[in-house]
C-alpha cells in the first residue's frame, strides 16, 4: 500500500489529467507559506490574532486559486483539519471582502477538500474503512470536517464556479461507483461492524445533492443507487431520506403523503435523517452534523407503534401515531425557518404572538399542556409544536382556539390565524388538515376574506362565514 504522500502525487496527478483539470498548482511565496501555516495551526476562534494574521494572507488578491490549491494541498499532507480550523476556513473564503479572493478560495478549497475525500477512501482496503474511522480519531475527524467544509462551499458559496460544481459532483459520483458495496444507498450498512460510515455515506450525499445547480434529480438517482420510494421522494420533492435504508413501507409512505400536502415553496428542505438508524449519536450528541442546506431529523418508531392525543384536556382530544405527529413538526421547523424567518412581517408577527402570550398562562397558548415559560424560551418551537394539533386536526385546532377565546384567553385564536395565514401564502385560501389513527394525511382548501390591510379576518368552512373582528395590530377583539 502506498503511503500518503506517495498517494497524493498519484492523485495529483490524476487530477491534472483529468478532462476537468484543477486550477492549475503553484504555492505561496515562502514567507507566506510558512507564516500562514503557524497561523492556521494557531487559530482558536474567528477573532484570534492568528485568525486576522492568517486572512490577511488568504486575502489577498495576488493569489489566485491555482496558489491557494497548492498550499492547502501541502498543508493537510502535514495536518488535519479540525473543527475550529473547518469553521475558520468556511467564514474566511464565504465572508472574505474581496469578490476575487473569496473565489480563489472557494475554487481552491472545493478541489483540494475533494482531493482529502478520495484520499481517504482510496488509501485503505474497502472492509477496513470503518475500523479506521473508530480506530484513528484524528483521520475520521479530517474526513468529517472536509465533508463539513465541502458542504458549507456547496451550499454557500456564491462564487463556486459551475466548473467546480461540476468537476467536484463528478468527483464525489465516481467515488461512489468505485465503492458501491459500502456507498450505494441501496446497501444496508452495519453500523456496528462499520461505525460512523453510515453517516459519513449521508453527507456524501448531501454534498453531491448541493453541488448540482439546479439539482438534477434522476441523475442523481442514479449515481447514488436511491431506490424504491427513497427514489421517488427525490424525483417528486427532491428531498432525500437518510436512514440506512431502516425506515419500513409505511414509514416512506406517511412522508411522501405529507411532502405531497405541504406546498415545496414553504420550506427549502432538502434531506430528512433518522441519526439513531445512521449510528450517528453519541449519548445525546450528533457525531456528523450534515453541512450544507436544510434539514430535518426525525424519529424512528413504527407508525403502528406509539399513538398519542396532541390536543390539551379541554377540548376533545385526536389520537394520531407518533411517527406522523414527529414528521409534521420537523417538516414545520422547515417552513419556519425558511418562510417565516425570511419574511419581516411574518417574523414580526411571529415576536408579538410570543409577547403576547407571555410566560405566566399557558392557556395562552394553543399547546397548553407545556409550562408557561416553555415558548418564550424556546421561541423555536413554537410554529412547530402549533402543527402537532393543525396536521392532526386543523378544524378542531380551531375549534379549540375558539373555546379559549369565548373563555377569555384570545391569544390561541391569534395562533390560529398566523398559522393559516403562512398555510395561505397570500393566497385567497388557506390549507386545512387532517389525520386518521392509521396516519393518513388529508388536505382542503379553506376560502379567507381579508380585511384592508390583507390581513385574515374571515373563514368560510362548510357554507358558514366565521368573521373575526382585527385591532391595528391584527389581534382578534372580543
């Protein structure tokens, strides 16, 4: 087996062979080369003074992306790459002031990080590569923070060229097809026998989803191996299920139903993980986050396993599976932190409701059963939870909302509303949802009136008019 620098020039020279050749390879002047290499492995924290030393150098425009692949491909010869030095590494070339240097970065850092990938895979024996990951701490965190940056690049980089994008897709499909026993996603991995693999296999895969601009679903079907339903779910919603193929028929089943009702403008989601299936908890920690674009994890149990009311004590309660419950909040954490935070005045809107139901009643809120402080300390899940009781039963969600505002507490009512008004998406009509015991999904369009300031004041459900009369801030009056 050869050894790693050996290796590297061989792959060094693949690369420059290759139809797609890399920026061409020079270095830094020697004083650069030596005081950026202190720098770098003297960086604790993006304000440290080997942090500014070292962008000082990475900045400047007089190095392009042929020197900067140069040195990073000596560099990490030498040292691994850390997850200070990974963060370090994504803010400087996303953040960097010059248009020109944050390219040069960007081009140089995607070819060389790819270059780390294959390295890696390529210098070990196919059935040893899990070992090697459990057994060398230092190895398996250089490839996991490569893959880390790689997504980062991928999903941030604004000036990665579509060259780039290209060659390092074409890099990252062709690693998968020379190890289709261990990458092929319709291989079912032992996590056991091949701990942490599992996961890193998962950001192969996200990484090889962001770097195609506009993502090209079959031919990324077939590169990867997904099948069945995993196949389908990409080609209909382009999302892409992480589970080490544990999920069951049923399972794939409810978050097809749920992709189909949830319009795909209301959240950027892009893969849905199950960690605990991709061996990829340690205690309570995920050991591989997935860098790179949005998204969710979600539980594991069968449909048919666990089954719960996700509506308070006084109303009539709705008895849906857990799995379903689980997979509506995730997927709404999705619609919220791309809808609503990306618009001010659903944000805004999204503060006052929060403001107003305070700390002290939890009657305030739709989900009741929940201490009084747990929203306004955990403004996350606020959205989120409300879609516990919307996707059970949006009708009786409202009915609840209701309830509360006749006795007194108005601000559920308000809830309510701000949910169907990010379900309506300016539309003249909202969604409206419901679940059985045996997690089917249903979906309806409810007609709104608006008042003049297009704010929701009116539902029209079953031929009756439900009309709600606004304050200035658009909170129902009594």
């Amino acid at each position: 087996m050869p050894d790693r620098r050996s290796m590297r020039i061989f792959l060094m020279l693949l690369v420059a062979l290759a139809p797609m050749a890399s920026p061409a390879r020079a270095d830094l002047k020697p004083g650069d080369h030596v005081a950026l290499t202190a720098a770098l492995l003297n960086v604790s924290s993006l304000g440290s003074s080997a942090a500014r030393e070292a962008s000082t150098i990475l900045e400047r425009e007089a190095y392009d992306a042929g020197d900067l692949a140069g040195f990073f491909s000596v560099f990490f010869i030498r040292h691994a790459l850390t997850d200070t030095l990974s963060k370090y590494l994504a803010h400087v070339a996303l953040h960097s002031a010059s248009d020109a240097s944050r390219r040069s970065l960007q081009e140089a850092l995607s070819w060389v990080l790819m270059g780390e990938i294959e390295t890696f895979f390529r210098s070990s024996p196919a059935e040893t590569l899990g070992r090697r990951m459990q057994r060398n701490p230092t190895a398996f965190e250089h490839l996991r923070c490569s893959l880390q940056l790689l997504g980062t690049l991928a999903h941030r980089g604004r000036e990665l060229s579509h060259h780039s994008r290209s060659a390092q897709y074409d890099r990252l499909a062709q690693l998968i097809a020379a190890h289709p026993r261990l990458l092929r996603k319709e291989v079912t991995l032992d996590t056991r026998a091949k701990p942490k693999l599992a996961a890193i296999r998962a950001h192969l895969y996200t990484n090889l989803r962001d770097l195609r601009i506009p993502f090209d679903p079959d031919d990324f079907i077939v590169r990867t191996g997904f099948w069945g339903a995993y196949a389908a779910i990409v080609r209909d919603h382009g999302i892409l299920v992480l589970d080490n193929n544990g999920f069951d028929a049923r399972q794939l089943e409810a978050i097809q139903e749920l992709l189909a009702l949830i319009p795909r403008g209301l959240h950027a989601l892009t893969h849905i993980t199950q960690h605990e299936l991709l061996g990829n908890r340690r205690g309570t920690e995920v050991e591989t986050k997935l860098v790179g674009s949005p998204g969710v994890n979600i539980f594991s149990p069968k449909v048919s396993a666990r089954k719960a009311n996700q509506f308070p004590p006084d109303v009539r309660g709705v008895v849906v599976p857990a799995f379903c419950s689980v997979l509506s909040h995730e997927l709404n954490h999705g619609v919220d932190s791309f809808t609503i935070a990306n618009d001010p005045t659903l944000s805004l809107r999204r503060e006052q409701l929060l403001a107003r139901a305070g700390h002290r009643d939890s009657m305030q809120y739709l989900r009741s059963m929940f201490p009084p402080d747990f929203f306004t300390t955990r403004p996350q899940e606020f959205f989120a939870s409300i879609a516990n009781e919307y996707f059970s039963s949006s009708l009786q969600t409202l009915n609840l909302a209701r309830r509360r505002f006749r006795a007194g507490w108005h601000e559920p009512l308000n809830q309510f509303l701000f949910f169907a008004e990010v379900y309506s998406q300016g539309r003249d009509f909202t969604l409206f949802f419901e679940q059985d015991e045996e997690c089917r999904f249903t979906s309806y369009a409810v007609p709104v009136g608006r008042d003049a300031s297009g704010r929701i004041d009116r539902l029209h459900l079953f031929g009756v008019e439900l009309r709600f009369k606004l304050d200035r801030a658009g909170n129902v009056l009594p």
